[in-house]
C-alpha cells in the first residue's frame, strides 16, 4: 500500500488502489473509514483535511490525470499560496472552500460530492501560463490571478495581487501582460482595478481589505515607523497617515490572541499616544461587516486630532 500516492501528495485514484489490493478490499477500506473519498474515484488516508498540495492533485486526478488537467483558479491560488479572503471565513460565512478549479483537455462535466463542487473548465492556455509543481501541471501564478478575476470579488482578488507583489511571485510586468490579455473577456476590468490598486507593502489580507475601504476618504499609506525622541523604533503601523498623526491596526482572522500579545498592543498604543498619535484597532469582523462604522471611527480620529491641534 505504501506505493499509492507516493507521487502524488498522498493522493491516489480507486483504478490505481484496486491494481493493488483488489476492489472489494479497497471498499471495505473506504467503508471502515480509514479511506476517503475526495472526489468519485479519487482517494486519500482518512483522518486529515487534505492540504492545497493534496487538494490540486485530488482535482488533477478526477479529471484524467497530469497529462489531461491543469490545476488552476482557486485550486492553484491555493497550491501557490495566494490568500482567498472567501476561503471559511468565519465573519462573512462565505465558501470558496467548497469549490476547486481544474483545466480539462477535453470537455468533461463538473463534479460534485459531499457538498464540493469540482469545476472542470476549458482554458486556452499559452505554454508561459503552466508551470511544473512536483510533476503536477498548475497554471503560474500570473494566470491564475487573471482567472481569479472571474472568481472573486474585488476586494478578495486585489489581496490576491498584494501577496503575490509582496513575496515576488509575480512582477509587475507580468501583471500587465495579464491585463492585456484579459481586456475584453470576463473579469478584464476586475483585474485591472485590482492590479491599479494593489500595494506590494501589504503584509496581510486585513491591511489590504482596510486600505480599499479607507482610501477613498483619507490619506493613510502602508506601512508607516514611528520613532521615538531617540530615534528608535516604537511601533509600525498597518496604515498611518504622519501628517494627522492618525494610525490604524488590523488584526486577522485569528486576531492578536493571548496575553502577551494584547500587553505588548496596548505598551505600543500608549506609547504612541505620548508621541501625540491615535490609534485605532479593527478586527476581521470589523473590516468584513462593518465598513461603515470602521469609516466613521476613523473620521472621528481625525476630528479628535484637529481639536488637539486647536486646544
């Protein structure tokens, strides 16, 4: 048994299982629970979310194998580990975790099991759009992020963008290829918007969804050191604005959790404030569901500066 899915993350198809153990052992073993199915035909040990990798290839081996399917969209967003905002989110509800991506050779129908959806498309793809994975065909990163564009929301495919800047797996030249390319098809002017907007300093989802909400009213930039009388470094703020002495924290879907974390955030937050700074902390809940009250809060940070200046 140890040779199924030695080659493939783990992963291997019911054909290939029976070659080995015979069709009745392989179902008394997916009976039993110590098989699962990912997709019709497509198995892996059970007891284990499957990871991206896992994932790409179950998508890869349902739809004819390395040689007829190409992992792309949210499948291969995944594998390169481009963030999906829409991905389990647990403020939004949302579920892009119920669905995978696949380019198929020939025409083949989607597949649907346990509540996942298998979309197999058919993409004309140039020989730069795939790249080798393992052995596992994936489109590179440049394109996924143009089939992103017909996938996502807005705000989800331009923290796609930021992450992809940030750790350089795209370059901007590249970016603009894909835009050329998408103009005139679904999601062209998605993902020009997202490209026009993206900021390569973002270091995670939440500082990109707070920067697209508040841009559009105030001048706050990524990534802003603040130092103290000495010259040493006090805090770097997600998004400031230097002139009003105004910053804004986002935490993540985990949010800034424990003790010493929170102890340090508030020594920070204090400190800045001596130094004639406000700052303002939103959660992933915030930043999801209430936009409008994380605009107002930050307009009242504002308004709290110009009255300091005038006092």
């Amino acid at each position: 048994m140890q040779q199924l899915g030695a080659a493939s993350a783990g992963v291997w198809t019911r054909r290939d299982a029976v070659a080995v153990l015979g069709a009745g052992r392989v179902d008394a073993l997916v009976r039993a629970g110590t098989w699962q199915v990912l997709w019709p035909g497509v198995l892996a040990d059970a007891g284990h979310v499957p990871d991206p990798r896992q994932r790409a290839w179950a998508a890869v081996l349902a739809s004819g194998g390395p040689g007829a399917a190409v992992a792309c969209g949210r499948t291969a967003a995944r594998l390169h580990g481009l963030p999906l905002v829409d991905d389990q989110d647990p403020a939004t509800g949302s579920w892009d975790h119920l669905h995978d991506d696949v380019h198929a050779d020939r025409h083949v129908g989607d597949v649907r099991c346990g509540g996942r959806v298998l979309h197999r498309r058919q993409l004309r793809l140039r020989p730069d759009d795939v790249v080798d994975v393992g052995g596992l065909r994936v489109t590179a990163v440049a394109r996924t992020l143009s089939d992103l564009s017909a996938l996502l929301a807005p705000e989800a495919l331009t923290c796609a963008v930021d992450r992809a800047l940030a750790v350089a797996t795209v370059s901007p030249d590249e970016l603009d290829r894909a835009v050329e390319r998408r103009t005139g098809r679904r999601g062209g002017p998605r993902l020009g918007d997202a490209v026009r907007r993206a900021d390569a300093r973002a270091e995670a989802p939440s500082e990109t969804l707070a920067r697209l909400l508040l841009e559009p009213h105030f001048p706050l930039v990524p990534q802003v050191l603040l130092l103290d009388g000495a010259a040493r470094p006090v805090a770097r703020f997600d998004l400031a604005d230097e002139q009003a002495r105004v910053a804004v924290e986002c935490d993540g879907r985990a949010g800034h959790q424990g003790t010493v974390l929170a102890a340090r955030d508030r020594r920070r937050d204090r400190t800045a404030r001596q130094l004639g700074w406000v700052v303002e902390r939103f959660t992933w809940y915030d930043l999801r569901r209430r936009q409008g009250e994380v605009v107002d809060r930050v307009a009242e940070l504002y308004a709290e500066q110009r009255r300091r200046r005038s006092a």
